[in-house]
C-alpha cells in the first residue's frame, strides 16, 4: 500500500498503509518486551496474566 500510493502520488493511501505498519511495529515491540523481562522484574503475577492471554494483554497494562 505504501509503494503504491507513494507510486501514484496518493498520499491518503501511503498515510493509512504507514500507519499500519507503525501500529504493528509499535505491538511487536511492546510484545517482545513483555516476552524479555527477566523473572525477578515480573513479581507475583495472577494466574491469569501467566499465560496466552497474559502475554497478549501484557504489555497494554502497567
């Protein structure tokens, strides 16, 4: 999307397909840190947080 708006002049297209792309970068990111934290940065966590739904929610809680 970005390479073809930027290729026709559409700027409203290159906009919206960088903008994903910075949206996703922005959730990887926040994932892998979450995924790296060492377990003594972690403290005592729920049953909850602890697994496939934990790692998802994670880094969109303080």
């Amino acid at each position: 999307m970005v390479l073809r708006g930027i290729g026709r002049l559409d700027m409203g297209l290159a906009t919206v397909g960088g903008v994903g792309i910075v949206i996703l970068a922005i959730i990887l990111d926040r994932l892998t840190q979450a995924v790296g934290r060492d377990s003594r940065s972690r403290g005592n966590r729920r049953w909850y947080t602890t697994g496939p739904v934990g790692l998802l929610t994670r880094p969109f809680i303080k």
